[in-house]
C-alpha cells in the first residue's frame, strides 16, 4: 500500500492515525479558506482554525513516533 511505502511496514498504528489526520485535517482547513473567502462568517473561521489545529497536531504526531 502506499501508506506503507511513505510510513514505512513498522509504523505505529498512533503514527498512522496522525498521517490520516494530516491528510483529512488538511483538506478541511484548505477547503474552510475557500468557505471563509465566499462566507466570511465567525462560525468559519472557528471551524477552520480547528481543522488546522488538528492538522498540526496529527503532523506532531507523525514525526514524534
């Protein structure tokens, strides 16, 4: 698979769960800017703010284990 080509065949099932994280996270936060740029609202910005919050922290995760 390619996760086992980037991670590597003895990665943590922790250090996985932070790569998905990064990857879905990711994709939020980059779509909530779209949101933000149409729909300039509060809730927005929130939403967005958490999304790459849990990006960056599912990235801690991958380079920590």
């Amino acid at each position: 698979m390619l996760g086992e080509k980037i991670l590597g065949k003895d990665a943590s099932y922790l250090r996985r769960l932070g790569a998905l994280c990064v990857l879905l996270c990711g994709c939020c936060a980059l779509l909530g800017m779209v949101l933000i740029s149409v729909q300039p609202d509060p809730a927005n910005y929130v939403a967005t703010v958490a999304a790459l919050a849990m990006s960056l922290f599912g990235l801690v995760l991958v380079s920590l284990h």
